[in-house]
C-alpha cells in the first residue's frame, strides 16, 4: 500500500467511557451518603475529589516516570506514547486538585492563595508537567521528541515526594497527609471507607481514561507519519509515457 492509500483505524472501544462515568457516579454517591464532617461540615466533601485528584496526579507522574525510562530502554514509540497519555491526565488532576484546594482553602484559610510550602511545590509541579507538554510540540520527529520528552519525564517526578512530603519537611498551613504516612490513620472509619471507595473509583477512572489516551496517541503518532511521507515522490511517479507522434 502507497502512502497516499493508507488508511487511519478509528477507535471502537467504548467500555472507558462507560467505566468513567460509573466510577464518577459511585464516588458522587458515595461522598454524598456518608456524614458531614464534626467541624467542616458539608464542606468536607470536598476531600473525596481533592486527595483522590492529588493521588491520581502522583500516580500519572510515576507511570510517566516509568514509561519514558523503558522507551530509553527500549526505543519503542508505544512506551513515549504511554509517557505522554499519563503525564497528561496527570497535569488535568493537578489542576483539579489545585482548583479544590482553593475552594477549600477560602472558607478555612480565609484566602484562596496563599504561598505554602504544598500549594507552591504543587503549582512549580503543575506548570513542570505543563512544559513536558510543551516540550513535545516542539518538533514532528517522532524519536526526537519520545527522546527529549523522556528525559524529562524521568527527572520531572522527583518533584512528587517533595509536594508530598513539603507537609512534614516544612511548617506549613496545609494539613498532613491524610492516607500515605507513617503514622496510624485518625480518620472517622465511615469517612476512611468512603474516602477508599473514592481513591479506587478514580484509579479506575485513570486507567480507562490512559487506554482512550493512547489510543488517540496512536492515531497522532499514524497521522503525523502519513503527513510526513505524504510528499514523498512514489516510485515510478515521475516516469511518464512517451508522446507518440501522429504518423509514426
């Protein structure tokens, strides 16, 4: 097949739409069927999507971490491919996470903003990822960008511990972390399941959104190919049949 015959394979799967919004749908329900918190009240809720988001932005990071170190490994596009997807979604929980965290921030701070140690190491982190994605429109080569993109990635997610961590390490007004510490979890135990049943519905959600990702990862990668051969003279083209002239 010519290059100009080839044809692009349209994705067919519609199972990660249908697994988004069930695990939309459970932690909704689940965030509204359990208590108000004893001081916050109704305005705890918030903390079902908040650390959910959070914990999906570490896990994207690390899977783009993971990824572009095999595609150094491995020089194959479908791991740059998986690299990208997470670091994507990862960047849309950031925002998520940091837009929550505001809301929240308001009526307990008093401020929507203000320069803590998490808030900041979060935003530094955010706007990292979002040059990772920059990074990778700088160019239609396709190794040279899974290259430059990689390495990047891999040294990019030392910024999780530190956000993680920037709690403990330094005084701060946000408050420690809620499941990932060492110590015991002091956590009323409906609202311990509840926040659990949110955790597992969003990581689900991250891994049907990653298989819609890659897939439309692939499509890009086969376009960008095909636009790139598409004024490559086929053989043969330039061969023209000769003029036979009336008579001869």
């Amino acid at each position: 097949m010519t290059p100009r015959e080839q044809t692009i394979e349209r994705p067919t799967s519609v199972w990660p739409w249908i697994t988004m919004g069930v695990a939309g749908t459970v932690t909704f329900i689940a965030s509204m069927a359990v208590g108000p918190d004893a001081v916050q009240g109704q305005l705890s809720r918030i903390m079902y999507v908040h650390v959910p988001a959070a914990w999906l932005a570490y896990l994207a990071f690390f899977v783009t971490m993971a990824a572009s170190a095999m595609y150094l490994w491995r020089k194959d596009l479908a791991w740059d491919r998986r690299a990208a997807s997470s670091a994507e979604i990862g960047v849309v929980f950031t925002g998520l996470a940091i837009g929550l965290g505001m809301i929240w921030a308001k009526p307990t701070w008093g401020v929507w903003w203000t320069w803590d140690a998490r808030l900041t190491l979060t935003a530094i982190m955010f706007f990292v990822y979002l040059g990772y994605l920059a990074l990778r429109r700088t160019t239609t080569d396709l190794n040279a960008r899974a290259k430059r993109s990689a390495i990047l990635g891999v040294l990019a997610v030392v910024q999780v511990p530190l956000v993680h961590f920037s709690v403990v390490w330094w005084r701060t007004l946000h408050q420690p972390p809620t499941l990932l510490k060492p110590e015991p979890i002091d956590m009323d135990t409906s609202m311990l399941v509840t926040l659990g049943i949110a955790v597992v519905s969003f990581t689900v959600m991250y891994v049907a959104m990653m298989f819609k990702r890659i897939e439309l990862a692939r499509l890009e990668d086969e376009i960008t190919e095909m636009q790139q051969t598409a004024d490559v003279p086929i053989a043969g083209e330039a061969v023209t049949a000769p003029a036979l002239e009336r008579g001869a």
